[in-house]
C-alpha cells in the first residue's frame, strides 16, 4: 500500500492524471486475472520477466503491476473497459523499440502487451495484406518472403507494425510509395470506451487520418490492412567505410560521405526504386569508426547510377550487395540496432544542405568527445534522406496529420541512436541526447534549413513532435481525441508517448 501510494502521489505530480485511486492497479489487476485468466502474467510467474524485459531498450524496461497479453481485439476491449471502468494507469507495448522511458511500459500499473496480435495474411485479389498490430516487421516481411508480394514497412525487424502505423513509416518504398502510413487502407482500433472500430476513406475518414501520425492519443489499433504489389525481391546491401584510411582521412570521407547523401537526396526523384539510409558508428574501447550506407532497389537493379557515390566510396571494409529477399535485407541491416543495450533517441529535420550535414558531423562529434566515458558508448547517428517526391502520395488516402504536404525542400532526418551497457552513464548520455537537439538545431538555424518537423518514432521526451506538424495538423488532433475519447482515457491514465492534452505549441 505505501508503495502504491508513492505511485499516485509521483504519477498526479508528474501531471500525467487528476487523480489516482492508491488500490487501482490492485483492482484492475484482480480484475483482469478473472476477465482473461490465460493471458494475465503477475510477477509471481515466471512469464513475467520475460514480458517485462521484452524491449529494445534497457532504459524502457519498467516493472508493471501486471501484464495481460491479449489475442483479440475482444481482449483488448475487456482489458480497456476494466481499466477505464477502475481508472488504473496503463501502458501499451507493441514491438517495445522505443527507448524512452515510460513510453511502452510502467511502474505499478497495467501493461498491455501486443505481441500475441502477430497474425498475417493475404488478400485473396492480392491487393493488401492483413497484420496484427503487434507482429514485428521482421515476422511480418518473413511471413510473406515466398509470396513475390510487397507492402511498405518499416526497416528495423524488431520494431511493430502498429508503432510505426501511428508514427510515418520510413521504408525502401518511401520515394515511390511515401510514408508507411500513406499504405494503410484501414486501422482496427480499440477506443476508449472500449468499441471496436474501423477507420479508414469511409468510416471514421477523421480518426484514419489522425491515426496517421497522431501517435497514441486514440486508442489501441489491434490491426492493419496495407496495401500490396507485385515484388520480386531487391537489389541491396551495404557498405561499410572506415573514417581512419588507408586511401582517405577522416576529414575527406566526411566530406565525399556528405556530399553523396546531398546528391542522392537532392537526385531521388529522378531514380525513386532506390533508397538509402547512412549510419555513423564509433564503436566502444576503440574497434572502429565506420560509416554504413544501407541501400536498396526495388525494382532489382544491379549498382543503379544513383548509388555510385555510394558504391566507390574509399576506405571501404565491407561491401556486401546482391539480389535480395526483403526480410533477409531488414534482418541484415538491423544487426547495429541489436537488443541488450540501454539508448537514447532524439531527431531533427532540415533542408538538404552540404554545409548543414557537414558541420553536424563535426558538433555531433564534439559531444561525443566530450563524453567522460565515451570508451564505453557506441556513438550511432544516422542520415534518413527524406525527399519531397514522398510528401506528393498522401492525399490519395484522404491525407495524413504529418503536416509535409506543401514542403518545397528535399529533406534530411538526423538521428541519434547511441549506446551503452552501464545504468550508472545513463545521466551522460541523457545529456548528451539533450546536447545533440540543441547542437544539430543550431547548425540548421545558422544556415537557414531547419524544419519544424520531428519524426515522432524517433523524438525524445523533451521534444514536441505534435507541434511540428503545424497548428492546423495539431488543433485537428486535439479535436479528433477530445471526438473520439471524451474523458481523456488517453491522456490521463496512458502516460506513454506525446499526448496533445500535455503539448503546448508557441
């Protein structure tokens, strides 16, 4: 009990409710044993450490009163009228790959975890697949690997379908297909009264377009359908380059690296079957600085002219690229975003600019330097080309809330991902997360190519990532929650993600 009320005491000061009931998690929890006996996991059994420990990020990993593990859009109904009905926090996992604290998991409340919703399925006119929103996209692209079909998704195998649903979706498709969520033909979504709804052109057209970047302000989406095509495979890979020779210094690779990536990104029109994403990795206890260009063609071209800048890149330690099944790319690509560590993450947006990515190179490296530990960190950050040829694609599915269709620049998404095994760093890089915002800010302010927006899978908790969508876009979510939960259930007792009951925007 004293614990339980240190809960509600931290949780109402923290904002995050009006009020907690101290025996509200104990009363959901008991309820929630009888409503759903085979899918309740307290911490007395042995499930329970699994579940909980079930998340890319050490610095995620939280400990919950209970976990229920639903199969069914049904079981998700009667967890969220329990819940509701005894107004117990909660937190919702689906792949658990977001690294922020408090965003897929809980201390003392109700953890509701997705992975059980892992179906996947396609059309019979072949025209969409059908997923649960808990099936990771590596699962999801292995179900359908030996179908010669396609769908756009995410890149990070261990990331969920429905995380990215609610959030953009960078994919290989993006220069032809745009965002993830411009793909989704419809949204099975769990309110908070507890209905069952779908959303998509025709039903509920308002809350599928929220859904399309809103994050978790709405509900529960239990399941997808995405369009589908005709794919054959990829012709992809990557290429690792070392920043320290032998044919180039550091400097020069930063330079031909910089200036690749502004060519490709400024040139993605022209050639939009191929994507690319480059990741810095400085690794700990000296193994190496590298930079790793993932890329691939969609249509199956062997060294497209777009990639070449890429593909004859000096200092190269590995060059591995082929004719490729989609998920044996992602599993491949994903090995540097393995689980087991403890992350930060935080993003900006700017223009592309030679100068821009240039001199973010060099005061991201400043911190780095600066990092007292830095021997026990692995320093990631990663360049997302993000050309304006995707913006075009929304409108045919009635429109995402992202707020990029009038964007007139090619852009660039900075991201930084790094990290470590120490909790005792945890306060470093937390600082170090903070110094990259305001860093990578400054460079884009000076030169006149920063952008508002903020790709929200990929923002941290001290950023406002609804903000960036624009006032328009963020006056339209609030009304769409406020619609669609009028007793804020998702504001007050789901602490995780950016709610829009909790955003100020100037």
């Amino acid at each position: 009990m004293k614990n339980a009320l240190a809960l509600a005491s931290a949780l109402a000061l923290a904002g995050y409710v009006d009020a907690v009931p101290a025996t509200a998690s104990t009363t959901c929890c008991r309820e929630l044993s009888q409503a759903l006996p085979s899918l309740f996991f307290s911490p007395s059994t042995s499930q329970y450490n699994t579940l909980i420990n079930a998340r890319w990020s050490g610095t995620s990993v939280l400990h919950p009163g209970c976990v229920v593990t639903p199969k069914s859009a049904l079981d998700v109904s009667k967890a969220v009228k329990i819940i509701t009905k005894n107004q117990c926090q909660f937190a919702v996992r689906g792949g658990g790959h977001n690294a922020n604290t408090g965003f897929n998991s809980i201390d003392g409340g109700v953890s509701i975890d997705l992975s059980s919703l892992n179906s996947a399925s396609l059309a019979d006119d072949r025209t969409y697949v059908s997923i649960g929103s808990g099936i990771t996209w590596g699962e999801a692209y292995d179900a359908f690997n030996s179908s010669n079909i396609g769908f756009t998704g995410g890149i990070c195998e261990d990331v969920s379908a429905g995380g990215v649903s609610l959030g953009g979706g960078q994919s290989l498709f993006q220069p032809k297909r745009g965002w993830a969520v411009d793909n989704i033909i419809n949204y099975e979504i769990v309110l908070a009264s507890g209905e069952i709804v779908n959303a998509n052109a025709t039903s509920h057209p308002d809350l599928y377009k929220a859904l399309k970047g809103g994050n978790t302000n709405f509900g529960i989406v239990t399941h997808l359908k995405i369009a589908a095509f005709d794919f054959d495979g990829l012709w992809g890979g990557e290429v690792f380059v070392s920043l320290n020779g032998p044919q180039a210094t550091y400097s020069q690779v930063q330079d031909q690296m910089s200036q690749a990536l502004v060519d490709f990104t400024a040139n993605n029109h022209l050639d939009i079957n191929t994507a690319v994403q480059l990741m810095t990795v400085y690794l700990a206890n000296n193994q190496g600085q590298i930079v790793n260009a993932a890329f691939g063609n969609t249509i199956g071209e062997e060294n497209p002219a777009s990639l070449q800048e890429f593909l004859n890149m000096p200092n190269q330690v590995k060059h591995d690229a082929g004719h490729i099944k989609l998920a044996d790319f992602v599993h491949q690509v994903s090995e540097f975003q393995a689980k087991g560590y403890r992350q930060v993450t935080s993003s900006i947006t700017f223009s592309n600019d030679f100068a821009t990515v240039r001199d973010i190179w060099d005061v991201t490296d400043a911190i780095y330097n600066g990092l007292e530990h830095k021997d026990q960190v692995d320093w990631m950050i990663s360049f997302i080309p993000q050309p304006k040829i995707q913006q075009s694609y929304s409108t045919r599915s009635g429109g995402n809330s992202l707020g990029l269709q009038s964007v007139t620049d090619d852009q660039i998404v900075v991201w930084l991902t790094s990290r470590w095994t120490d909790p005792s760093l945890d306060s470093m890089m937390y600082a170090a997360r903070d110094d990259f915002i305001v860093a990578t800010e400054t460079v884009a302010k000076k030169y006149g190519t920063y952008h508002p927006f903020l790709y929200i899978n990929y923002a941290s908790p001290s950023q406002n990532p609804l903000c960036g969508y624009g006032v328009d876009n963020f006056n339209f979510l609030k009304a769409t929650a406020t619609k669609y939960d009028p007793r804020g259930v998702f504001q007050k007792l789901m602490p995780g993600g950016f709610k829009v009951s909790k955003t100020t925007c100037s």
